[in-house]
C-alpha cells in the first residue's frame, strides 16, 4: 500500500497570450492531497491543502504573466543602439517576492550589436533592482503588518499566508516600514510646500521665520502717522472673556463638538524607549489633529516644526487666515506649541490648555509640595475648584496664601509661574463643557495611542526616530482615508473643504 503523500499540485499552462491590451491566462491545476480522517479537523486540512495549490496555482500564473510580459518588450527593441539590430542572447533568472511566496522568472537578454553592449530590456522598464524585487503587495502586508505586530510576527504571518518559509527577514520588514515612512513624510511635506506656493501670504503667517536677533521687527507696511484699518476685535469664544455668559446647555452624554465657525487643533508629541545605537535615552514623534464640524485630519511628524509646518498649510486651507474661520489650540501647553502659537501672525487665535494635562500637572506638584496626603487633597481640591470655573488669580491667590505651609515652597512656586505662564489659555472649563465644547486633547491623546504606544511601549522595546514616525504616519494615512490612494498612485490627495460664504464677525 503506497504511504500517504504531502500537498501535491501540478499547472500546466494552457494558454497565455495579450490580446487588445488584455492579458489571457489559462491554466489547468491538478491537487493531489492526503484524505484526512472523517472528524471535526477534516473541514481544516482540506481548507489548508486547498490553499497550498492555490498558492503554487498563484506562482506559475504570476511567472507566465511576467515571462509573457518581458517577450512583449523585445520587438520594440529590435532595431537596437544606432539602428544596427539586436541579437537575442537567452535568458537570466529574476526573483520576485509577493504575498503568495518567491517566484523566479526568465527574463530576456539582448545585446546591441552596435556596440556589443548588453541589457534586459524588463529590467529598465520595470525598475527592478539588481537582485531580489518585493513587490508592491508584499510591502503593503510588511506596512500593515508591522502597524498591529512585531517584525518577528509579521515575517511569521507573511510566511504563513506564501506557505514559505523565509519570504522575507525581520530586518527587511523593517527596512521596508522605514522606507515607506520616508517616502509619506516626503509626500507631506510636497503636499504642505504646493499650498505655501499657492499662498506665500499663508507662509510668512503660520510659519514665520524669527530675527537673527530674536527681537520682532517692524513690519514694512507699518510707520508712525499713518491710518491704519482697526479690525474688530473678535468676540470670545465660550469659556473666555467676550464669550457668551449663558450658553445652551448640552447633556454630559452627548459627544465633544467644535465651536461653530472654528478650526480645533490638537498637538502632542509621544515618547518611546531609543535604541542603544542611537545615543539617545528616547525618541518623539510628533502628532496633531485639525478639526472643523464633522471632519477630522490626522497629522505625525518627525520634529515640532515639521508638524507645525504641514498644519499651517492645512490651516490655510480652511481659510483661518482669511479670517473664514478662527483657530482654537488644544494641548498641553507644552513650550514648543506655546512658541509655535504666540509666534503666529494671526488676530482672533485662541488656546487652551488641556484640562486633563493642567490636572495632572497640579497634582504632580501639589503631592511634592504639600505635607501628607490629607493636606494635599484639602489644598488640591480649593486649586482645581477656582481653575475648573476659570478664575487663574483667585487659584494663583490661594496657593500663595498657603506658602508657609508647605513642605516644598520651591515646587510651590514653580506651579504657581506655570499657571502664570499659561494665565490667557485657562477658559472656564465648567461653561465649556456645559456648553458641549472641547476642553481636553483626548482625540490627539487617543491617536498617539492608536499609532504609537499601542505598539511601541510594551517592556523590552527600543526604537529609532525613523522606526516610530513610519508608524505614525502610516496611521495618520490611514485615519484620513489616503493609504489606498498613496499605494496606487504614490502621491497624497490635495486638502479639500467645503469654503464658508460667511466670514466670522
């Protein structure tokens, strides 16, 4: 009795030819697998037998396209260098590697007889590298994979759907990441770069380039004696001076919104563990949200500028600097977003400092500052009270008042000039969040989640700069609905809003 066998398939092509720009395959596929015992494992076995001779089915299908593909070039090069001919010299082997396992193709040879020179016509017209080519599949699963798993899991799916061991190494998965990463950075900055072009007025205001000396200059248009138009000043925004003092109240349930007629950004920036090789302690990526009434962009950079940059030209266009509609910053009040804020050319911005961020800051302090629990909570409850209804002097007032009873006057007071310093972005909470209104950058906080902790902080890993930013801007393109655009024509869509017909008063 003959032992029973592994998995066999055998394709034999049929037919393969191109027809009015239409390749025909047709192939016959005979598998041959082991019949599995009459039990609840039968419908697995036979699904995963199944699926090996489809992937062998895919191979043989993938090299005569390619092979069938390479033959087509070589009439139109028949006349060769100078018009002097060709002669035809074999074939050389190419590997490719997809998402169905490695396949080796034949690929013509010609040599001028012009000059003896020699090329492989397929090899020019496809861009392959000199060796081994993934293909664009290959490195999608590589991107994708990568976002959710590790190299190592990634490179053990991979070989689990090819039904191949060693489709591609951990290190080439990563190198992969690191390159498409690149390239989306790249592809944002050319985006951002053909705004500013459009609109070199929306430049020198949202990204404006300090004096040598660091003191403002005055600008050209601007001499003592002259008229000059007074804009109106904007009215406040709920929650600030000049807002309104009794807006509708909206059920705790109901979900966040933007202020009416305002663009809400989120900047943050994530921290992760660095890798030993780069002499660093951690790396930062850089993330931003830009909001307006039911749209949401998604934005990761590698450096604070670089992010401020790209949401600037976003900024643009939506109109701010049109004054179509005003800017409301939502963050942590970190010194990078404040420079950035204070630095722009605009009238009517505002910022808040996030709630959660100011929260914990408080916290943080107070538990050094205060003598024991108990005193802690008495002093910490009096602070965020006056802070939640947005009265900065009555809370600066009392962490005064109570100076002499701390353990730590020192850290006492460095709370104290960080609400200073932050006095004009701390609202009235309490009325913003009756009124249904953003007061806390979780949106921005959940995507750093969502792009980065999630998968960069668990125990043990270490990252480079280059590692943590492809994953975020992998992510941000997605969020914003723009992978599937950029793997198929390798560029980002151009930024695209509905224009406002009424200005903001």
């Amino acid at each position: 009795m003959r032992a029973p066998q592994g998995v066999q398939a055998t394709v034999t092509a049929e037919r393969v030819k191109i027809h009015d720009r239409r390749l025909i395959l047709q192939a016959q596929l005979r598998l041959e697998l082991p019949m599995p015992e009459h039990d609840a494992d039968l419908p697995r076995r036979l699904e995963a037998g199944i699926e090996q001779g489809g992937q062998v089915l895919k191979r043989h299908l993938f090299r005569q396209a390619l092979e069938q593909a390479d033959a087509e070039l070589i009439p139109a090069k028949r006349h060769g260098k100078q018009g002097r001919g060709i002669t035809c010299r074999g074939t050389t082997p190419f590997t490719f590697k997809t998402v169905f396992g490695t396949v080796e193709v034949r690929r013509r040879r010609i040599e001028h007889k012009a000059d003896g020179s020699t090329e492989v016509p397929s090899a020019h017209a496809w861009r392959t590298p000199r060796q081994v080519a993934l293909t664009a599949g290959l490195r999608e699963a590589a991107c994708d994979g990568l976002l959710r798993d590790t190299a190592r899991q990634v490179v053990a799916r991979i070989d689990a759907r090819a039904g191949e061991a060693g489709v591609l190494a951990k290190a080439t998965v990563l190198e992969v990441v690191h390159e498409e990463g690149e390239r989306l950075q790249a592809a944002a900055r050319a985006r951002a770069e053909a705004v500013y072009r459009r609109d070199p007025e929306a430049l020198r205001l949202f990204v404006p380039t300090p004096s040598p000396s660091g003191e403002g200059t005055e600008s050209e248009g601007s001499h003592d004696g002259e008229d000059e138009a007074v804009e109106a000043p904007a009215p406040g925004l709920i929650g600030f001076p000049g807002g309104p003092t009794n807006p509708p109240e909206v059920p705790r349930d109901h979900p966040r919104e933007v202020d009416p007629g305002v663009v809400l950004v989120e900047l943050d920036e994530v921290k992760v563990h660095a890798q030993a090789r780069t002499a660093r302690k951690e790396v930062l990526a850089f993330t931003g949200l830009v909001m307006i009434a039911g749209r949401c962009w998604h934005l990761a950079a590698a450096s604070g500028r670089e992010l401020a940059y790209q949401v600037g030209a976003l900024l643009a266009v939506l109109g701010v600097h049109r004054q179509e509609r005003r800017l409301l910053v939502l963050a942590d009040g970190a010194r990078w977003i404040r420079e950035w804020f204070e630095g722009l050319g605009l009238s009517g911005g505002t910022m808040i400092v996030c709630w959660w961020h100011l929260v914990k800051r408080a916290q943080q302090d107070l538990s050094r500052a205060c003598r024991g629990r108990e005193h802690r909570r008495e002093v910490e409850s009096a602070v965020l009270k006056e802070l939640w209804h947005g009265r900065v002097d009555e809370a600066i007032q009392g962490l005064r008042s109570r100076s002499n009873e701390m353990r730590n006057a020192g850290v006492l007071e460095d709370l104290i000039g960080y609400l200073e310093a932050r006095r004009n972005y701390l609202p009235d909470y309490e009325a913003r969040r009756r009124a249904g209104l953003w007061i806390a950058s979780n949106r921005v906080e959940k995507f750093n989640d969502w792009s980065v902790s999630a998968r960069c902080k668990h125990q043990g890993m270490e990252w480079t700069e280059a590692g943590v930013v492809a994953l975020a801007t992998l992510e941000a393109a997605r969020r914003n609905g723009e992978l599937s655009r950029w793997r198929t024509e390798h560029s980002l869509p151009a930024w695209k809003v509905t224009k406002r017909r009424k200005k903001v008063a």
